[in-house]
C-alpha cells in the first residue's frame, strides 16, 4: 500500500516545520504540507464550516478561534489523501515527533482491510478491546470510553477521506473529538496503543491549546442539559459498537 504523510502547519510556524521535517527524515518520512487555517482571521461571519447552534447544544462550549482552525485545516487534509494517488494518508500536527516503530508497524496495519481511519496519538488512556495484534508490541483497538483526545497523528484510506470530510461537515465537536465517533461516521475507526509519536517541545503552543480561555468557554450548567442527553447516547453508543465487535483475525 502507497501511504502519503501529510503535516498541518501555520505559515507563521516554520520553526515548527522544521523541527518535524528533521524528526521525519530520520524514519525516512518525506511529509506534505498542508497550509493550516489561523481561526483568528477568519471572521465569525465567515466561518462556514460551523453550525454554531449545533455545537453549543452537542460540545456545551462557545467554540474557540483555535478549535475552527484546527478543524478547516484537517478537513483540508482530508480532501487532500481523498484527492491523492496514494491508497492512504497521514495526517501529523506539527508538534509531534514519529517513534521510529511508526512506518513498520503502519505497514503491518495497511496489510489487511479491516479499518478505515486509525487513531495512533492519544492523551488520555480508555479500557479498550484488542481488534488485532500488530508488530512491535502494538495493537489495533476499540475503546469502550473516551474521548481518548488528539487528532495529532491518524491514517485514513483514500477512499474514506472524502467520506469522513463530508460525515464531519458541518462542525458540531471540536475535531478530535468528532474524528474517533466511527459510529456516526459509518467508517471503520480504531486506535493503535502505545502510540507511535511523542509530542515535542512545541505542543504546548498548538492551534487549540488555548487553555486560559478554554473554561470561559462552557456554558451555564442549565444550557448544557442537551449535552448531557448527548453524551449519554454518544457513550451507549460507543459502548455498544465496541461491545459486538468481534476480534480480526487472519
């Protein structure tokens, strides 16, 4: 299989480029770049990718300039794989850096055609059920909670990618976490654990990391009862896909 590396990066950020570039180069990984979109400059007006209303009700949160951003770019990204000659894509943020265990064990991964969109950078740890073993000690997996957090490092198939960009439009979550719903999306979505990237010394400065703000974001406690309704259904839903789910195997 013929996978494409693709990295989302400001303009403003060519420090961040090449510190990535240089990390790639020495697992032998030539990256695409793929103009990130600053949510500072584009103008609430403009933003036509969000259904403001729906994200208030699903997210609980005022969306943040960050959280378009980081959104347009990836749907971006994804346009790109689907527009590609390669059967697969991979979609890095600028602040991580590949373990050298990455292009092995995705080469294992694309061996077989039981996924679609694969997750292999996490923040938070979730019970999660084995799908298939893959080498180097990984494991494909399905989580039964989350979200696990982080759209920074994920394969998709070139014949998902335009799927999942018009499954993800408009914006209703942050992307991370509407990337890992594979149960609306209708995409065969998993996780690879450990993961196979670090985070640099740059994360801290990511498109979304806008922590000071993040918590004058959310909503009163009363508006956030169809939220509530959501994340119920949205955690049974979760649970229930991962549940009936039989293990791969060869």
């Amino acid at each position: 299989m013929k996978i494409e590396f693709f990295v989302i990066n400001l303009d403003r950020s060519p420090e961040r480029l090449a510190a990535i570039r240089a990390e790639a180069a020495a697992s032998g990984i030539d990256l695409i770049r793929v103009a990130a979109v600053d949510g500072k400059s584009v103008p609430e007006a403009e933003r036509v990718l969000l259904d403001r209303s729906g994200f208030l009700r699903d997210h609980g949160k005022r969306p943040m300039d960050g959280e378009y951003g980081c959104y347009a770019s990836h749907l971006a990204a994804l346009r790109r794989i689907a527009a590609s000659e390669a059967e697969a894509g991979v979609i890095f943020e600028d602040d991580i850096k590949p373990l050298p265990d990455l292009v092995p064990v995705l080469e294992a991964l694309a061996d077989r055609d039981d996924w679609d969109v694969v997750r292999f950078a996490h923040h938070r740890r979730a019970a999660r059920k084995l799908v298939r073993d893959l080498p180097r000690g990984r494991q494909l997996c399905a989580t039964y909670f989350g979200p696990t957090g982080s759209a920074a490092a994920y394969i998709v198939r070139r014949e998902a990618a335009g799927r999942l960009a018009d499954a993800l439009t408009p914006m209703r979550l942050p992307y991370d976490v509407a990337l890992e719903r594979g149960w609306a999306t209708g995409l065969r979505t998993y996780d690879i654990w450990p993961d196979l990237v670090g985070f640099g010394s740059l994360s801290k400065t990511s498109l979304t990391r806008e922590t000071s703000q993040y918590a004058a974001m959310k909503l009163p406690a009363w508006r956030r009862l169809p939220t509530l309704a959501f994340r119920t259904q949205d955690l049974a839903r979760r649970i229930w896909r991962t549940a009936t789910m039989g293990r791969h195997t060869a």
